[in-house]
C-alpha cells in the first residue's frame, strides 16, 4: 500500500491554488470546487476541496518533504510566504519549517533523509 494522496477543505478554492502553486505543486485538475496538484517529486498528489463553510485546519499536519529545504524556505520567504518557524532540528532527527496555508491549515517543509523511514528508535 502507498499513499496516494490527501485532500483538504478551503474556503477560497481561487486563493489557495496559487499559494500551493507557490510551494511548488504543479496544478494537474481543475474545477469550479476542486483542484488537484501533483508533487514536483514523485507521483503523490494533494488536493483542495471548496467548501461553503470551513471549519479549519485543527489538528491536520500536512509534512511536504523538501532536500533543500532552507533554500527553499529562503526562496518562499522572498517570494511572501509567512513561515510561523524557521527551519531548525527536531529531536526526532527531521528539519522543519512551518506555515500555515491561507485558511489556516498547519503545512511542515521537512527535510528528515534517512531517518523518515529508518530513524534509530525504528521498531522493525
């Protein structure tokens, strides 16, 4: 089994597809409701639901994995994008940064290499 791909729900279907587009998905379907964006790595896609009433983001984690992911960060943060924290270590081995999109979903640009499939604590 492989993970093929997440939805989320917003508000603003017009607002967000360029924002996510800004992160870097590239935009493969859309609709008066519905957009469908490819990762620019690999063949997971992430998509956007319109919705009358949004009830927000609480307790939703969407990680996108980046190799550079302080380049990248620096190039977002040029480009206008609001990071709520920088990237820095975790103790779980990963780099993070984190945002939120514009209906306030809380998006992690992570870079974690080895360790997001075989960390040291790994069970198997």
């Amino acid at each position: 089994m492989n993970l093929n791909q997440v939805t989320i729900s917003s508000s603003n279907l017009e607002k967000a597809i360029p924002f996510y587009q800004t992160l870097g998905l590239k935009l493969i379907v859309k609709s008066p409701q519905y957009a469908r964006f490819v990762c620019p790595d690999g063949n997971s896609t992430f998509s956007i639901q319109q919705v009358e009433q949004f009830s927000g983001g609480n307790g939703i984690h969407i990680y996108f994995e980046c190799d550079d992911l302080d380049q990248w960060v620096q190039e977002l943060t040029l480009k206008g994008i609001h990071f709520d924290e920088m990237p820095n270590d975790k103790v779980w081995l990963w780099r993070e940064a984190h945002l939120k999109d514009l209906d306030g979903n809380h998006l992690i640009l992570y870079y974690a290499g080895d360790n997001r499939l075989n960390p040291p604590w790994k069970l198997i």
